[in-house]
C-alpha cells in the first residue's frame, strides 16, 4: 500500500479522461502512457537502456509537480491496475483506487487493456531469456564440476550482474591476480595494534576490499564440494557475494550506486579510471602500497587515415589510446536465417545472424566524409580506421543498437554473431592501400561530421 493512497491530493475542476485516444501530453507516443492521479495528466513512461518504453515525461511530470502516484492507462480494465509511486520509487497498490480515477470520470469495469501489464512483458523477457541462458550454458550437457581455488563464482547482488561479470573476467587475468595478491591478507591491513578508526576505514577502502576479493575467490574457502552418498560431487559452491566491495566501488558513481541495470562496458571503464588513482582507492598510504592500475593490460592505438578522395598523397593521421574494440553492425546487412529450435518447452526463437568476418570488414571499410580540409585543400575524404598496436588482453563490444533519427534513441539491432574461437585482425592492422583506394558502394552515405559526433557519444 502507497504511503500517499489515503490522503492523496487531487485537484478540483479535473479533465474527464476518455475510454481510448490517448497520446502524451509531450510528444505523440501513443503506447505505455501513464496518468497522473493528482491532475489526470497523461504522459509516456520511461525509455528503457534499448530505447524502447518512452521518453521519460511522466516522470519529469512527477518532478516538476511532486505529484507522487501515476496508473498506467494503457493497461488499466475491471482486473488490473498497474500503479507506480515516483515518490516510493517502485510499484505500489491503493485501496481508494476506483474513488481517485472516478474523480476523472474513469470506471475501470467499462475499460479495456490496450497492451501488455509489466508482469506479463517481464515473464515473456524471461522465457526468451531462459531460452538464451541454456544454450550459453550448455543446457541438457553432463558438465563435469570443478572445484578449488580459481572456481569460486561470485553471485549477483540484485542489478549487479555487469559488476559480477567484470570482475569475474577480470580476476582470470594472472596480472591482475598479481597485483592483489602480493601483500599478505589481511596481516597487512589488519596489524595487532590496528585502531578502530582504520578498521572502520577499510569499509570503503577500494584497495582492501579488492585485495579481500582476490583472496577469497582463489582460495577453497567457497569452492568446498559436497559428495552425495556414491562420492559423487554435488554442485554446493556458496560463491561469494561481494557486498562491501560493490559498495566501496559504486558508492560515489550517480548511476552505479543506483542499483539500476547498467551497461558493463561503462562499469569497466569507469573502473579502469578508478583503479588508475591512487587517492581515490586507498585510506591507507604506506610504502608497500603502489598504484594499481590495469590500463596497460587493455590500452591499444587506433589510427584513422584521412585521404582526399580525389588524392593519394594528401593524408592526414590521427591517432587514439583505447581500451575496447568496437564492432558496428551495419543493419541493411542482417542475413536472415531459419528458426532454431532452441528447447521443447520454449517453441522455436527466430533470430538474425551477422558474421564476425563482416563486423570487421565493415569497420575496415572506408567511410565518406563530404568536407574535409588537409594540406589546405578541401574536398570530399575517405577515413579508414586501423589498429596500430595490440594491447594484451583485447576486449571485443558488439554495438547491437543503432541510432533512430526519428525518436533520437538507440534501437536495439536482434541479431547472434557467432564469435570464432581465433580472431584474425590481420585486415584491421594493415595499413590502407592509398594508391588504389577502397571502392565506395553506390548505397554508402557520405557521414557528416554531426553524425559522427552523435555516434561517439
């Protein structure tokens, strides 16, 4: 029950709200509208990380009037209601419900849902989801279980799957176990004269709470098997839930410390950055500890030429440090495929593939810019993107969203690569054959410098 249902404030003189017909109040969108209980304004949900849902105006609604309850009219009728308190941050039930939408005229028991609840969107994600999840872990195969130190998993803490996932790959690199794992835990950090100050500073001392983590997940501590009665190994791994690290690496982040779901590549980079200064993971300064940073591990040069397109000698370099390679997939290339029957309980999934080999040639490929000044000379220009160095670990992201240039969201692109087991980069490193330049297709678009600027963002 929402702490604001009895006493909830709504204005007098309200707008009587029709049966259909609705669209935001913002903009035209017309699908999962939300309308406030206060003044019986209509407006679009949330967008969601592919783009999908909305564009936010309910909830900007919400903090330009403090008005706290919305009901999502699209999918209100006699059996459900779906209420959402901005106030409480989740969703909510009110016992006077049918009263607060009678102000505005509505009787559910007249209504007819126009889409799908929240629930039943979130079972049919997990079915797909689940769908997914055997083939990755290789559903209906006698996999042989493995326990000791390096096979200890680390479980999910709510939204904090990208956090488990990063770390998990992360602490596999030798280096990296290294590095936290030279000093002697927790002698080091924890000395017989040690005051509770300094113990209560290791809470959110990143450095320890790392070091803490590496410890235990290359021990046995968690990956102790259990034999059943035939002294065959069942499967009992407790994991480690790393709570107090998580804590100590998300709680200055706006977005991390959230709880939200997050995108990993950005949790990855913001922890390369982290891990790069000395002040902001340490509390304790002594002459043992060293700076722990893991950019050389990943950094790699990218070199974009620029050539005139109507010259071979006026080039232009220039040259970038990056962490993660990545891959575009150019959507009017999508090859389709048959439906692959992925489990007898979850019907057949139908999904695009796009190869590898073609993610890099299309990187490979020569982009049209239609101005570009070099050597004081101005003219259409070809960019050809290059690898220059390779750094030790490289870390592969697959872009499968696209711009909407009609929304200005992303769109998520539905498609499976198949990833090969070798990655030949021979093409991507090579140097650009200036003299015979790479041939633009009729149906390439030159890319302007706006364009670019929106991309990289």
């Amino acid at each position: 029950e929402s702490i604001h249902s009895s006493g909830l404030g709504q204005i007098a003189n309200p707008p009587i709200i029709s049966k259909n017909g609705w669209k935001c109040s913002q903009c035209e969108l017309n699908t999962n509208l939300w309308m406030n209980l206060t003044d019986g304004v209509i407006n679009c949900g949330r967008r969601n990380f592919d783009g999908s849902g909305g564009n936010n105006h309910a909830y900007e609604h919400y903090v330009k009037t403090k008005h706290p309850l919305a009901v999502k009219i699209t999918s209100l009728d006699p059996t459900c209601v779906e209420l959402y308190s901005y106030a409480e941050d989740k969703m909510v039930k009110d016992s006077y419900i049918d009263l607060h939408l009678n102000h505005f005229g509505i009787d559910r028991t007249t209504f007819t849902r126009f889409e799908k609840t929240i629930t039943e969107k979130e079972i049919e994600a997990n079915i797909n989801l689940k769908g997914e999840m055997d083939v990755i872990l290789e559903h209906g195969v006698k996999l042989q279980q493995l326990f000791g130190p390096g096979y200890t998993g680390v479980i999910n803490n709510g939204n904090t799957c990208y956090i488990a996932s990063i770390l998990q790959v992360l602490f596999s690199f030798p280096e990296i176990i290294k590095k936290f794992s030279s000093l002697k835990f927790p002698q080091y950090f924890i000395p017989d004269n040690i005051s509770s100050a300094l113990i209560l500073s290791l809470v959110d001392d990143v450095f320890y709470q790392l070091c803490k983590f590496c410890h235990y997940l290359h021990s046995e501590q968690y990956s102790i098997p259990v034999f059943n009665k035939d002294g065959v190994p069942s499967c009992e791994d407790d994991g480690i839930l790393p709570v107090m690290l998580i804590h100590a690496l998300i709680k200055d982040h706006v977005e991390f410390k959230t709880f939200r779901q997050q995108d990993v590549t950005e949790f990855f980079m913001y922890l390369c950055e982290l891990l790069a200064s000395r002040d902001a993971i340490s509390s304790k300064k002594s002459e043992f500890y060293k700076p722990v940073s893991i950019n050389h591990l990943f950094n790699f040069t990218v070199k974009e030429y620029f050539q005139l397109k109507d010259s071979q000698t006026d080039i232009h370099v220039r040259e970038s440090m990056e962490k993660i390679l990545r891959l575009h997939i150019p959507e009017g290339q999508i090859e389709k495929i048959n439906n692959v029957k992925a489990d007898d309980t979850h019907g057949l999934v139908q999904r695009n593939v796009f190869s590898w080999e073609n993610c890099l040639n299309y990187i490979c490929s020569a982009n049209l810019f239609d101005k570009m000044t070099i050597n004081k000379k101005t003219g259409p220009a070809l960019c050809y993107t290059r690898i220059s160095s390779l750094p030790q670990y490289l870390i592969v992201q697959i872009c499968k969203f696209s711009y909407n240039p009609v929304t200005f969201a992303p769109d998520k692109i539905d498609v499976s690569i198949p990833m090969p087991k070798l990655l030949n980069l021979s093409s991507y490193a090579s140097i650009p054959d200036f003299e015979h330049p790479l041939v633009i297709s009729s149906s390439t678009k030159p890319v302007k410098e706006l364009d670019q600027l929106i991309f990289g963002q």
